[in-house]
C-alpha cells in the first residue's frame, strides 16, 4: 500500500468537525487536523477526541489571519499562540504548522521550526470553498489523488470553505481509496 495524507484544515468546527471525525472513525482512516488556536480554546474536547481516535493534530496558528497583513512581530506570534494553545490543549507539543491561506512566510516558518514544528503545506487542494466548492467538482478533483500527495481539506467553515459540500462526497471517497491500493496516514 502506498500513503496518501489526508488534511483537514480551520476546525475544530462544533458542527462539522464531529462528523468528518464520525466519517474517519467509520472508514478507520487516519487524518491530519490543522487547527486554529482561537477554535481549540473553545472546544478543546472536540480537540482532545481527535487526538484520542489516533489523528495528528497541528498547528494553523491562533487566529488564521493572512500572514501578509501582519507585521513579522504580529505573524510570529500568530504561531508561537497557536503552538501554545495546542500544547495545553493537548498537553503535548504539536510536531507540524501550515501557514493559513497557504500564504507563507519566512518569519512564520522560522517560529515554527523554534516551537519545533515543521511547515507542512500540500499537493492536491480539493478546493473545497467558494464557488468551486460544490461536491461534484471536490469528488472530480479528489479523483486526482496519487500516492504521496497531502490533500487539503477542510473541517471548519471558517467564511469560504463548504465542508457540507465535503460530506456529500468524503464517505464514497474513502471507499475508493481503500479499494485503490492507496493508504491514507496521518503525517509522520
């Protein structure tokens, strides 16, 4: 079996990071949740029960603000904040960060490797947001997948992104994939 890494980004989300959990659990796929600061502290649970089911949890920084539209100052906080939440959160440190609108920095990346993560971004976007998001061009573009690619996802709303149109198509998704020879890992 060759590896495939699935990414979920912008949760937890109390709506929607449940059920994509649910989706997992029910395929047994691991995952990776990147996930924002600001929404660990208000349901730190929903982040612990990722945990507990065997998902990466990883750093999207406290507040998912555009890393351009801060100064180097602000932008490093923005991720020294979010590895802290995670860690009291989940009282360990995270191992992996993702800059938020893929939009990344070199300050960014700097903290992260300080807090002792690794910037991780991704090969196959679903785009799973805006108007592109509906459910049959997310399952088009999922069909693209090969081994090694890091997919992104995404388990919060967070504005743009859709993650109904998401569920419409993950549970057929993960079907296929265990069908295709292909694995799907959280990162290592």
């Amino acid at each position: 079996m060759q590896p495939i890494y699935l990414t979920f980004d912008d949760g937890p989300d109390p709506q929607w990071t449940p059920r994509i959990l649910d989706t997992l659990a029910a395929a047994q796929v691991p995952a990776t949740f990147f996930v924002i600061g600001n929404a660990a502290l208000r349901d730190p649970a929903l982040v612990r029960r990722a945990a507990a089911e065997g998902h990466e949890i990883a750093n999207h920084t406290l507040e998912h603000r555009h890393p351009w539209a801060m100064t180097s100052a602000q932008a490093r906080r923005q991720v020294r904040e979010g590895a802290q939440v995670l860690q009291d959160v989940l009282g360990r440190a995270t191992r992996f960060y993702r800059p938020p609108h893929g939009r990344n920095r070199a300050c960014m990346s700097d903290e992260a490797r300080e807090q002792g993560e690794t910037t991780v971004m991704w090969s196959l976007s679903a785009i799973d947001w805006g108007v592109m998001g509906r459910a049959d061009r997310i399952a088009s573009r999922l069909q693209r997948i090969q081994a090694g690619d890091i997919v992104l996802l995404h388990d919060g709303r967070n504005k743009h992104n859709r993650p109904d149109q998401l569920m419409a198509v993950l549970p057929a998704f993960l079907d296929q994939l265990k069908r295709s020879g292909l694995q799907p890992a959280a990162l290592d």
